[in-house]
C-alpha cells in the first residue's frame, strides 16, 4: 500500500483540492486509505450510492453505461492520477453511470462525508469541483455529439486518437497505444459490433495506418485516421 508521502502527493496534486491550506490538506491525508481491487469488480453499480471519492494510483476504471436490454456502452478510462465518484458527495445513488476496475488497480478513497465536511469549511473545493465537472460535460457533449452523428469508422478513428493521447508512446514505427484493447471493447467504446470492428481494423492494417501486437496498437500512419474525421468537419 501507499506510504503517507505518496498519498499526500496525490491529493495536493487534486484538481479538486487545489489551493486548500495546509491543515485542510493534512485531514484529507489523515481520512484517506488505500484500497486495492480485482479485475472486473465494480467501485459502484446503477442505482447504488458510493460512499466515497476515489484516486486511481495504479490501474484503471472504466464509467460506463449498461441498457436493460444489457447493451454496454464505454464511455470512459481513468487512469492513474485521475480522480472520480464526485456524485458522492450529493449523497444520492448513481442514476447514469458504473464504475468498474480494468486490471488489478489500487484507489486512494476518501470519505465522502469528510469531502463535504471541509468544503463547508473551505468552499474553494466547490469551485474547483465546478470547474472540473464543466470539463466533464464538454468532453461528454463531445463524445455524445461522436456517437450519434459520427459513421463508425470514424467512431473507431476518434476512439484510437483518444486513446494514443491518453497512453500513446513513440516508438521507430509509429506511437504505441501502451493498453491492451480487445475488439469486443472497441465495440463497447463505439456501439459498433465486434464484426464491423474487426473489418475496419483489418482494413487499416492493410492500408499499413495501424499495426497489432498482443492487443496493443501502433499507429503508423495518424495522418489518416485524422482524414475519417476530416470529411464529417466539412459537412
């Protein structure tokens, strides 16, 4: 687990706790403990209220959302240093989203209660939560504006962009997308099907735009995923 130090760091670092005093940072620090998860388990399901907000130190997990009909739609990947479960602190279940753990991941968590407890003390973290919950909604309008008048093709492009900006690594034969993907998660991101998935991705790699390893994507040639966006910004 996290030594004290790492986990001090993790909160001065917050968007959330940004330009808190000392003593404000000290109770987080003092309230927070380190937790790790399996793969796959959930933080908090539909319906379920967290008690928590959350830091990921290693790993990832994904928000996304499920229909009743079972349909699965990724929307999002937090990696490390990322902070999430916000929603905590209006003290009400998650009526749009879940979380789950991809990998084996340890969270820095700290009550929820406290959170709000110094904010009514310090409301400079209502601020910064505000401003950060405004980022949240303009890359969703993004992302919601992608999926319902993007074709898929250019679902996918946009998809593997993101991901080479979140984890993206220059390598001699193009940036390595340092994360394992499965197709049938590249359907999840895109609402596609896994079999128009795999065409298109067999495509690109014939026409040499991207290259596989073990589920890690190179991309040889971003130029061209770029172009499959470039005719929708015309439209």
């Amino acid at each position: 687990m996290e030594k004290s130090a790492d986990i001090q760091k993790a909160i001065v670092q917050s968007p959330w706790f940004k330009d808190l005093p000392q003593d404000a940072i000290n109770e987080l620090v003092l309230a927070a403990k380190t937790t790790a998860y399996e793969h796959q388990t959930y933080l908090y399901r539909l319906g379920e209220q967290s008690h928590f907000i959350y830091c990921v130190l290693s790993g990832a997990v994904r928000i996304k959302i499920n229909s009743l009909l079972g349909q699965e739609f990724a929307i999002t990947d937090f990696n490390v240093g990322s902070w999430l479960g916000e929603g905590a602190l209006t003290e009400k279940p998650a009526k749009t989203f879940e979380a789950q753990i991809l990998n084996y991941s340890v969270l820095l968590q700290i009550p929820a209660n406290k959170v709000i407890e110094l904010a009514k003390r310090h409301p400079i973290i209502y601020r910064n939560l505000f401003f950060a919950e405004n980022d949240h909604t303009v890359h969703m309008s993004e992302l919601l504006g992608g999926m319902l008048f993007y074709p898929l093709r250019a679902r996918l492009a946009g998809r593997l962009l993101w991901l080479l900006k979140e984890n993206g690594i220059d390598q001699e034969d193009g940036t390595l997308i340092d994360k394992k993907i499965s197709q049938q998660e590249f359907a999840s991101f895109t609402m596609g099907s896994r079999q128009r998935i795999n065409g298109i991705l067999r495509e690109w790699q014939e026409l040499n735009i991207i290259s596989l390893c073990d589920q890690r994507y190179v991309i040889k040639n971003k130029a061209a995923l770029y172009d499959e966006l470039a005719p929708l910004a015309d439209e």
